[in-house]
C-alpha cells in the first residue's frame, strides 16, 4: 500500500494567512457547488483567525471538528475537512463536508483526506454513521466518497440552495465496522 501524501490536523492560529490565501484563490471553484456564498469578510486573514479559535471551542463542546488538509512533501494547507451536525445519543452520527485546491483535484488527496477523517470519527469520537452529501453536477466528490467506502443511499431531492437554486443531492454514507 501505498503511503499516504497528505494528512489532516486541526488548524492552529499560525494557519490563518496561508488559509487564507488558499481560501480566496479558489473562491469561485468552491462556489460552485456551496450551500452558502460567503461574504467578502469571510475572505480575510481576521474572519478565518476567528474560526480557527472557535473551532476549538466547538471541538471542546462536541459540536463539530474542522480540519485542514495538508500535503506531507512540503506541510502546504491545500484544503480543508469537517465533521459537522454531530448526533449523540442514539444516532452517534456526523456529516462530512470538504473541499480541496483545484491545483490539487484528480490526485488521490481527498480520499485520502476523507479516509482519515473516517477513522479519527470512527476511532477517536466513536460515531457509528457518517453521511455524505454531493451535487450530482459533482461526480468527482461521489466518486471521493465511493473510494473512501461510503455507499450511495439515495437522493434528498430539492435538498440544498446553492446559488439561489435549491438542487438535489446524492446522499452516502458509511458505518462503523467495529460496532
């Protein structure tokens, strides 16, 4: 097997800038298929210093788990990963969201990216289900999902607004193994 190219970690405040920049260069690439257009604000060096503190806050309350994505050859942030809409009790689930430089697409890095998000979910935080929803406008993030074991359960029809259209989605999802 090979041995993987990047690795996840939580953002420390020291990311801010490069997050940034990463953030803002493919800002019309990641719009494309986002649930929300962020403002301009979002774009800047302050907004994503704050999320990084208040993601912390948000691991400390069990809410969700921000992750950036790193390439191992030289620690470049090229993209990040969530766990988001934490259920305990008992759903003990998660969703799982990302979204990854263009400069960086079709190289294997998101499922790899997505692979160790599952196990520190499964593993770590003990979930028993993790979902998956993409645009069926974006094959490449259900074949993400599909490689990383999730198996397609369905469309949530006139599910997310992106853009001010309300669109359907592919729903995957994954168990835990060891449960």
């Amino acid at each position: 097997m090979l041995e993987p190219q990047v690795y996840i970690r939580f953002p420390e405040e020291a990311d801010a800038k490069e997050l940034t920049i990463m953030l803002k260069r493919n800002q019309d690439f990641f719009e494309k298929f986002s649930p929300s257009s962020p403002d301009e604000a979002f774009y800047t060096e302050e907004q994503q210093l704050q999320r990084i503190i208040k993601g912390r806050a948000d691991r400390a309350e069990d809410l969700k788990y921000e992750f950036v994505i790193c390439r191992k050859e030289d620690d470049r942030i090229i993209g990040n990963i969530g766990l988001t809409f934490v259920k305990r009790g008992p759903l003990q689930s998660c969703m799982i969201g990302y979204s990854l430089d263009r400069d960086y697409n079709g190289k294997g890095y998101m499922t790899e990216a997505v692979k160790q998000a599952v196990r520190y979910a499964f593993e770590v935080l003990k979930f028993h289900r993790i979902t998956g929803e993409a645009s069926p406008r974006n094959p490449g993030s259900i074949r993400v999902l599909e490689n990383a074991g999730f198996h397609k359960e369905g469309i949530a029809r006139s599910n997310v607004k992106i853009n001010g259209v309300w669109e359907d989605h592919q729903v995957l999802a994954i168990i835990n193994p060891s449960e």
